[in-house]
C-alpha cells in the first residue's frame, strides 16, 4: 500500500484554477505558527503527508521547533523538520526556497497582524506566496507593492473562477457511470482529506483506477488535478461545480472509481457544502469519518458533536445513497484505545470500521470492496 508520502514524485498532470500554471516540483517552507499538528493547522498538516506539486523543506511552528514534522504529526518521523522561523528555515535549506505557503486554515480565513508579518518577509527573501485563505493578497495594497518590488507571485487559492465560466447544476451527472464514494464526516477539520487520499492510493495499489476530486484548498495546493475550493463560491454554483469536477475526471481518466473529498458536516451549523457535495456528485456510497473523543465543533465550541450514527441516518435521509462504513480520527487515543473504538462502532452501527492512519489500509479499501463488488469484477474482467 502507498502511504501518504511526503517529498513524493512530483505529478506531470495539467491542473486546473488557480495553481494551474505553477511549476511542480518547486520546493517550500509551510508556515503554521502556533496551529502545526492542531485542527486550524490541516493545510500544513496535509502537505507533510502529501504534497505532488512541492518538496515541503520545512513547517515553522516555533512550539515544536527542532522535532520531526511526522514524529510530531503521527508519531513517524518523515525527514521534513519543524523549524523555529523563516530565517533559519532558509538557512536549513542553504538557500531561499521557492515558495512560502501559509499552512494554516483558520474558520474565518483571515490573517493576523503577525501572520502577515511572516508572509511579508517571505516576499521581501525572494519567495513566491501560496495563500489559501479566504483573504485574498492580491487585493490587498501592501502585499501587491511588496510582490512586485520583489518580482514574486502572489497565489490566492480559493478565489474562484469568473461566474461566467462557474457552473450550474446541469444533470450530466448522471452520465458517470463508474461509482462515485464521497468521504464526508461529523465536523470540520476531522481527517476527510487525508482518508479520500489515502483510498485513493490503497485502491491504485490493488490496480483499480480511483481518481480523487478535491473540494478545498488543501487538496489543490497539494496538487489534485480535479477540484474547488467550494466554500469559496455563491452557493448556486456549487453543486453544479462539484458535477463538472466529477464528469471531467470521468470524461479524461475513464476511472473505476472516484473519491470525493468531504467538507465540514452535513449537520454541521456554519459548514453546508457537504449538502452540495452529495447533490452534485451523486455518490452511490458514503464513508463517514468521525472523532469519538471529540466532544464539541471543532471551531465551535458551543455546539455539541453529534453521534456517528446520527451522521449516518442525516446522509441517508437527505440523499439517494448508502453509508458503507466509518473512518475513525484517533485523536485522544492510544494503542488499544484505538481499536476499541472501531470495535465499538462496528458493533453498534454493524457497519465496518478502521483508523486508515493506524490499521492496515486493507481494511479500508476491503470497506470499498465489499460495498462496491462492481470494482472487483472489473478488476478481474480487465486482468489487471
């Protein structure tokens, strides 16, 4: 199985938006000060973990400065370290590394006078901005003077395209004829992305073609070929540009299989593009991920966490589709604590259930397999 592997080949395939004409394999340091390996921290949590487009060099975060980025994250060292700020990160490289991306993903996308600090400098040492906030830099005055001073871009991920090319709902979702999987969970911030990609690799591994389509902007920076950053447009157009996503890939992988990533929760109070996302692509299966020792909304303390099956009978009541199993967060449990939750969860919603970072990736894609037996008949029918 392929894990998620920091520092991997990079891609050679076209990517649409925003990051479209970038160069792959660039290399970056990822600011995430104060928020590294913390659920506001999940755009530089997800680099670490996989990153197509960039050779991640470097995380600042001067809470854990001098540690491995993986050991800190998952407990596995990966080689991409923890630094205390940009003049030492610099320094590490023995150069200026091409691109400063700001790592973190805080609910109302804004910067801080200090975090803008940070990405000012950046411009100022010679390096490229990837923003993916809703803020955008290159609106703002200062940053605009300052990136061109220095001859360097600005890229603001999650603007949107112009509404003329966005799309409507049309219906030709209806001409996709592989199975779409949607990977949607309890709360923001909870691990969709990271489960989407790592089935997408598990089911690539066992020869079946999976094709992920991305709904934020972590999966572009990453470098998903096919996505939006949805939470960034008028919600007219969501759905319909979840469906073009969706058909594009269909219509150029000719896939087995696509993923596609989750966003917020469908009972989620402020974050309903999961609503979008089951309207637009059409999933015959749903896989729910869900954080057992999370008590209340991640960026919403306020609000309670609902149950995992409450979750389950919302998704089934609200779209044509079927729950095929449960991924778990393990954040707040160790070893056995781990299991017992899966345990736990299988038994009451008699659906499977895995930690795709923790147990085998087996589990996860035999949750596939046994739901979707179509994708083994055409494995077998293919000889792959």
């Amino acid at each position: 199985m392929s894990p998620l592997v920091p520092g991997s080949t990079p891609s050679t395939a076209p990517v649409v938006g925003p990051l479209a004409a970038l160069p792959v394999g660039s290399t970056a340091v990822v600011y995430c000060e104060g928020q590294f390996a913390e659920q506001d921290g999940k755009t530089a949590n997800g680099l670490v973990r996989h990153s197509e487009r960039y050779e991640i060099l470097a995380v600042l975060d001067s809470r854990h400065a001098g540690a491995d980025s993986g050991t800190v994250l998952d407990g596995l060292p990966n080689g991409i370290p923890v630094l205390s700020d940009l003049a030492t990160a610099i320094q590490h490289a023995g150069r200026v590394p091409d691109y400063l991306i700001c790592g973190v993903a805080p609910a109302d996308g804004l910067l801080s006078a200090e975090q803008r600090v940070v990405l000012l400098d950046g411009i100022a040492r010679g390096m490229h901005i990837i923003n993916g906030l809703h803020e955008f830099l290159n609106d703002d005055v200062e940053f605009v003077a300052a990136s061109l001073l220095a001859r360097v871009t600005i890229t603001d991920v999650r603007r949107p395209k112009e509404k003329k090319d966005l799309h409507l709902f049309s219906g030709r979702i209806d001409g996709v004829t592989c199975p779409r999987i949607a990977v949607l969970g309890t709360d923001g911030a909870i691990g969709k992305r990271t489960t989407a990609t790592l089935l997408v690799q598990a089911l690539t591994a066992r020869g079946i073609r999976a094709v992920m389509v991305g709904t934020g902007q972590t999966t572009l920076i990453q470098g998903g070929k096919y996505g939006v950053a949805l939470d960034a447009l008028v919600p007219q157009f969501c759905s319909g540009e979840v469906e073009h996503q969706v058909v594009t890939a269909f219509e150029e992988e000719d896939p087995d299989v696509i993923v596609v990533e989750g966003q917020g929760a469908l009972s989620h109070p402020a974050y309903l593009t999961s609503a979008h996302i089951l309207r637009g692509s059409r999933p015959e299966a749903v896989i729910v991920q869900h954080a057992p020792r999370r008590t209340v909304l991640g960026d919403f303390p306020m609000v309670a966490m609902p149950t995992v099956a409450s979750e389950v009978a919302l998704i089934e009541a609200f779209a044509d589709t079927k729950v095929i199993g449960i991924t778990v967060n393990h954040e707040g449990m160790h070893g056995e604590e781990i299991a017992d939750a899966v345990d736990e969860i299988e038994i009451e919603l008699g659906l499977p259930a895995t930690d795709p970072l923790t147990q085998p990736l087996d589990r996860l894609v035999d949750m596939v397999l046994g739901a979707l037996p179509v994708l083994d008949a055409s494995l077998a029918s293919s000889g792959r």
